[in-house]
C-alpha cells in the first residue's frame, strides 16, 4: 500500500515539477562523522553542501527529526529580498541575493528563483520616512533600491488600491527590482541532492536528543534516536528549536520561538506580478507559479512550539490585503500553516563559534532566512571549516548581546515580531 504523508507528497510534488525521480540513499548513521549537522533545512544542508564542495570535507551527517525541508524552509512564504538597513546586514543578505541567481546553475536543480520584484508599501509619514532612509542606505551599500510615489507602485502593481478614503493609504513604497521568490522546497531538494552527490549523509528522522562533550569541555558526539554518533564538529541550524537543542550543551542563547503562520488562495490565472509587502499591517502577498495568492502574516503575540498561528492574526492580515487588492475579496482560502521562528532581541541572526570548542551555531533569523540561505550556508560553512568566522558573518556572533553592538533590523524585517 502506498504511504502517503507528508514526506510523500513532498517527494511527489519535487518529482512533479522537477521531472527529477529521487533516488534517495537514506543511510542509517555511521558511528562516527568528521562533522555532524543538526537540522537538515535549507541552511543544514546548504552548510553539508558548502563544507564538502568548498572545504573538501566528505564525511559528513546531516540529521534531520522529521523530513528534510519539513521545517520553516518547507513553510515560509519565499520572500527574497537584500533590503536592509545597516552595512553588516546589506553584507550578509547581498552576498546571499548574488547567490541565488546563479542557485539553479550550481546546483543543477531548478529553484525557480524569480526576481520579480519585492515593493514594501508606506501608509503613514513614518512608514515613508523609514522606507527612504532603507533607500538611501541600501544605495550607499551598492544595493538596488529605489522610492516610489503611489502612482508609480500602483503603475508596478495594479491590482493595488491607492485611492481616497482608504484605512491604509499607500502614501509611497520601496521597490528592490532584484528581490523575488523561489520554490522552497526545491531549495532544499538541491541542496540535498548536491550534497548527497559528494557523499554527505542525509540521515531523516533522525531526533538529536544529547550533545556529548569530553573531559575538556570540547564537543564529543551526539545521541539521537537512531543511536550515538561520535564527532568533534557540530553544527546547529534547527530553525525554532536552538534553545532546546543549545541547552544539551549547556548554552542558553537570547532567543525566543514564535508561531509564524501563513495561507494560499485557491489558484488563479496569473493576475500578481511582484511581490507586495506592508510593515505596518503585517502583511504581505505574492503568487506562485501554481496560481495561489501567497498571503502572510505577522507572528503570534505568545512564545509557543506550536506550528498554528492564532487564527485572529490571519482574519487581521486578510482584511487589510482585502482593501489593498479589493478584487481578490471573494477568493477562498485553501489552506494555512505555522511554523516556529527564533527571533534575537536584535532581530538579526547568530552566525558562530560559540564558547564549547567544536560547537557551531547558525539561528536567529526569525521571520526573515529563507532568503538568507544561500549565503548563509556558505559562510556558516567556512566558520566550521575554519574554526573562525567568515568577514560577512563575524559581527553576527552571540557576545554582541553582552557588548551592545547590536544590528537592529527590526525595521527591515518586515513581518511583525
Ligand atoms: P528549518 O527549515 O526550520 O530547518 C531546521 C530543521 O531542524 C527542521 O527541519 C527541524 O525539524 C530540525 N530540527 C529541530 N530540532 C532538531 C533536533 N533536535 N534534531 C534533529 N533535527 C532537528 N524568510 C524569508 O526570508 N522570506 C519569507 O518570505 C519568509 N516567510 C516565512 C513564512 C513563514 C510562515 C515562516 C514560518 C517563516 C518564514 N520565513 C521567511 C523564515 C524562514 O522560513 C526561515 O528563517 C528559514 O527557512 C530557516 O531555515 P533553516 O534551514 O534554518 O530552518
Ligand atoms: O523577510 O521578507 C521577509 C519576509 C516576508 C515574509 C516573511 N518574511
């Protein structure tokens, strides 16, 4: 009898758009690994990847508790966009916007990276004064981005409402033309199978439960539920869960988990050309390639794991995307998710060396990683190889909390938090 789960429907619909027949390995773990990742999302297997096409590295476990991709990489809303506001951050999300251009090439697997655009709408005169502050920085940094009055966003975006009496007026936007979306499942699909391709074990269902560590203090191995696995290197990138899995080794990080939730309409002909984001309403929608209106919405108000969004926000989102796009009023819903984002006080991700020798970690991105990925992974991967960070990530580390050299991109991140 046929299995049909999550993970089968993952693989179907990967095969159905990719005309690709996985062909998966799914080995049970080796005793030992020379690095061991945990968390195999976009960023886990990005960094596999990296770590074996870039350092030369082969024997390498990726582990994964659920499904690969089952986690924020399988349910975010694929926004990619390098826009933020200060020169570490324009660094580290243009580094990964170069890279995503040439994604599909390099990993020879369509992620469907289309730049079509990603315009953040202004309604009041502080949304417009922050909007052309991120402008004017962002073209300081060599980052595409460029102020609009309503006529040229409705011009950019007609479906958008810029008339009277509205209770959000669209008094301007920023339009980053090289922002866009991209297939995310795919994203991790070709991650995997590249860094499958070299060797590195992708090891599913696989829950880290222990992180073991020597007489000095050093990381030794990991337990998980298909046994123990020792290794001197270990790489964190569980996406939501950091806390949980940072405390076996005895770190607590600044890090809290929030739901993050997001639906599709029924689909559609093509009738949305870009990507359409507001910061104040915590809204934001674009269309797939199958015709769904990709709507979200901004974070629950409580910490929580669970992987539902209060259906309060939602019904908030869609009123306010309601009278931005009134055509699509009388569209149904099809379905809506959460996922479980971990967000600094900052906003910004760690990207690191932590104080337990061989322990690494790459979190924090709250509502904002998906389009970080790329880059991410690449530059994750260096810090493991090297024991020391790559220049785009060494601002982003843990110690910046205690020193105060903070990287606020509340504003740029788009999303309520
Ligand atoms: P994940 O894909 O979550 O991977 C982490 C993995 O770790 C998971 O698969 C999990 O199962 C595994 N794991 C956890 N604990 C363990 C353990 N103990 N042992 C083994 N494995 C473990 N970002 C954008 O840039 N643009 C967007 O438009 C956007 N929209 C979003 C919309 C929603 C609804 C959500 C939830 C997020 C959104 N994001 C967006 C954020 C983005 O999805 C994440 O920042 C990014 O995908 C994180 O990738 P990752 O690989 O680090 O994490
Ligand atoms: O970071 O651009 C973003 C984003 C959009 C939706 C969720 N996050």
């Amino acid at each position: 009898m046929q299995r049909f789960n999550a993970l089968s429907l993952l693989r179907r619909s990967v095969r159905g758009h990719q005309g690709w027949r996985p062909h998966w390995r799914d080995p049970a773990p080796k005793p030992a690994y020379d690095a061991v990742i945990i968390g195999g999302g976009g960023h886990g297997l990005g960094t596999a990847f990296h770590l074996a096409r870039d350092h030369g590295m082969r024997d390498i476990a990726v582990l994964e508790r659920g499904w690969i991709g089952g986690g924020n990489t399988g349910r975010n809303t694929t926004v990619i966009r390098s826009n933020y506001l200060f020169d570490e951050s324009a660094a580290l999300y243009d580094h990964a916007l170069k890279l995503w251009s040439g994604l599909s090439q390099t990993l020879n697997y369509n992620v469907m990276f289309s730049p079509r655009g990603v315009m953040m709408l202004a309604h009041t005169l502080h949304d417009v004064q922050v909007g052309r502050r991120h402008v004017h920085a962002n073209r300081l940094n060599g980052v595409d981005n460029e102020w609009l009055t309503p006529e040229q966003a409705k011009a950019f975006c007609p479906p958008l409402s810029i008339g009277p009496g509205l209770r959000y007026p669209v008094l301007g936007a920023a339009l980053q033309r090289r922002g866009g979306t991209a297939r995310h499942d795919a994203v991790a699909w070709g991650y995997a199978r590249a860094a499958d391709a070299m060797g590195v074990d992708i090891i599913q269902n696989s829950e880290v439960t222990a992180i073991r560590r020597d007489a000095q203090g050093a990381v030794s191995g990991v337990e998980t539920t298909r046994g123990a696995i020792r290794t001197k290197k270990i790489g964190v990138v569980a996406a939501g869960h950091t806390s949980v899995v940072m405390a076996m080794a005895g770190l607590r990080l600044p890090l809290e988990s929030y739901p993050l939730q997001a639906l599709v309409s029924e689909p559609v002909k093509p009738v949305f050309p870009c990507v359409v984001m507001s910061n104040s309403i915590h809204a934001y929608i674009s269309q797939s390639d199958k015709g769904e209106l990709v709507i979200g919405a901004g974070t629950d108000a409580y910490v929580s794991y669970s992987q539902r969004g209060g259906l309060h926000i939602a019904a908030h989102t869609l009123e306010a995307i309601c009278e931005l796009f009134p055509r699509f009023r009388r569209l149904r819903m099809l379905r809506n998710w959460a996922g479980i984002v971990d967000v600094t006080p900052d906003r910004s991700p760690i990207i690191a060396k932590t104080p337990v020798a061989g322990l690494y970690v790459n979190c924090g991105w709250g509502t904002g990683g998906f389009k970080a990925t790329p880059g991410s992974a690449h530059v994750f991967a260096w810090t493991m190889a090297k024991d020391a960070p790559h220049p785009i990530n060494a601002p982003f580390t843990m110690e910046r909390f205690r020193e105060g050299k903070l990287i606020d991109e509340a504003a740029a991140a788009a999303v309520a938090h």
